[in-house]
C-alpha cells in the first residue's frame, strides 16, 4: 500500500481521512504553540505600562482564553466539522452569561455618571456613605474609593453611593459644634452656663454669628445635662470640640460646678447571731450551735437528716 494511498484513507465511522487528520494536529499543535508566544509577547510588553499586577494576570488569563478557543474552532474546522453552528450558540451562551455578569457593572457605570454629573459628594470632601465614613479619594466609573482616618481604603461600588443616603461633612462652610457636659443637682444652673458662655465667646475661632447658646437637654438621675452650641468654619471645628471640652472641664473644676459621674455606695451592716432557748437546755447556744445540735438529735433517733430539711 502506497503512502498517497494511505493519507487518502477513510478513517472508520467518519469523513475523515488520514491527511486531513494529520493537517489538523499539525493546527492544532502550532496553533497552541503561536497561541503561547503571543501571550507571552503581551505579558512582556503590557508589564512595562503602569498597568498593576492584578489588571495585567487578568488580561493575560483573558487573552489565552480567546486564544485557545480561537485555535480549537481552526482545529474543528479544518476537520470539516461545521463550527458555524456551534459559533452561534456558543455566542448566544455568552452573550446571556455576560448580559446577567455585566448587569451590575452597567448599573454601577450608570451610578457613576450620575454622581459625577450632579456631585453629591467631590474628593477631598469627608462624607458617610452606606454606613462607611472617610474622605472621598476618588470617583471611579465604577466604584467611589473613600480614605478612613486611620488610613484605611474603602471602596464602595457606586450602585451603593447612588442608591443610599450621603452624608457631606465639609461641604458646607460652617458647622455646629456640640459639646454635651453634666453638672450635679448642688451645684448653680445659672452660674455653670455662664462660665459655659464666657467660654466659648472668648474663644478665638468661635464665630460671633450665630451667637453660641448652652442648652439645657435633660434633667437625668444623678446630674443636670447641659449641651454647648457653638458654630466655627468648618476646618476649625475639631480643634474648637477639642479645646471646649478641655475648657469646660477646667473653668467648671476651679470654679467649684461638680460634673458627676456614675458611682454606687455599698452599706454593710453587721447581724448579730440569734440566740435561741431549746427547751431541753436552759443553756443559750447561737443559731449555727442550734443546726449542729438538731442534726445530733437526729443521728441518734436514726431519721433522715435530708428529710428534716
């Protein structure tokens, strides 16, 4: 049998001859082969961008998919399989998984472009948003990055900053600043909210306007609750809560206004041991002499010292 005869034969149960077989591994070989130095020319020259670590393996793992696939539908082609058909379906698996995948993305890329476009929130600014506070480092397609004040990096997808209520801090130009402070019952109401104004309208970085007020807030068990209101610029406001607190504290301790704080008094009163008369004695014995007398009785009439109890 000739060697053209050979290539030429049939394989059993299929279409197929031996050339054509042949011609499809040598494909599917050098396809899986070029597939390999492409990825590898990609990964090179994508890792010299600034592209991060994790953008570039997604990519490269992205790429060797679409290749690999590319090349087993060469292979089937080229053994007359009809991979139309399996294209067709194969793009309308994809396009389902991608549309039911993508559903988020698409409603976080829209949420993006809202908050972009009207800007509830802008970076730099310190906002609480779905329950999460920090400063605003950037507004993403996607996703809003926000900074704690402890360095920690939070990101939110923008579906959630879009869908949930804002909180801006620092938008505004003022801001009110409480400091909420106790006083004792013996101590003079009038006298401790005048210290509380003369402290802050002496203030240096209290506004004059709106005047600050102290507010009486509740008459609770064991103190008076007064609350300080004073307004400041907004960058100011920490270093004016700060120097408040500390200055209430001192101005109400040298001038004699107790501030309260929760304590519990323990009384310990002594009981004397009872003294009890048994008939059978005219002795006095204590109640504890009694339970071991009783006890003694009982062991000699052979009851049940349980059953007495």
């Amino acid at each position: 049998m000739s060697f053209e005869t050979v290539m030429k034969q049939v394989i059993p149960y299929t279409e197929i001859t031996v050339s054509r077989l042949i011609f499809a591994a040598i494909v599917l070989v050098m396809g899986f082969v070029l597939s390999k130095y492409i990825i590898r020319i990609f990964r090179r020259g994508i890792q010299k961008t600034k592209i991060p670590d994790l953008t570039v393996q997604f990519l490269t793992h992205f790429l060797s998919i679409l290749l690999y696939v590319i090349v087993i539908l060469i292979f089937l082609k080229s053994l007359n399989f009809d991979v139309d058909s399996y294209i067709v379906g194969v793009s309308a698996a994809i396009g389902i998984v991608l549309g039911l995948g993508l559903q988020d993305t698409f409603t976080n890329l829209t949420a993006g472009v809202c908050v972009a476009a009207i800007r509830p929130i802008d970076t730099g600014e310190i906002v609480t948003v779905n329950e999460q506070t920090g400063k605003v480092r950037s507004v993403g397609l996607m996703s809003t990055e926000l900074l704690t004040l402890d360095n920690q990096l939070i990101t939110i997808p923008n579906k959630l900053v879009w869908g949930s209520s804002i909180v801006n801090m620092t938008r505004m130009p003022t801001r009110r600043v409480s400091v909420n402070v106790g006083i004792s019952y013996s101590s003079s109401l009038e006298k401790a909210t005048e210290i509380a104004l003369n402290l802050m309208k002496t203030h240096p970085l209290v506004l004059k306007e709106p005047e600050p007020a102290v507010v009486t807030t509740e008459l609770a068990n064991s103190s008076i609750n007064l609350q300080l209101r004073a307004w400041a610029k907004t960058g100011e406001m920490v270093t004016v809560k700060n120097d408040l607190v500390a200055g209430i504290f001192d101005a109400y301790t040298k001038e004699g206004i107790e501030i309260p704080f929760p304590q519990m008094d323990i009384n310990i009163k002594e009981i004397k041991p009872k003294e009890i008369k048994p008939k059978e004695s005219g002795k006095h014995i204590t109640e504890p002499d009694m339970t071991a007398l009783e006890e003694k009785i009982v062991l000699e009439e052979g009851r049940d010292v349980e059953g007495l109890y």
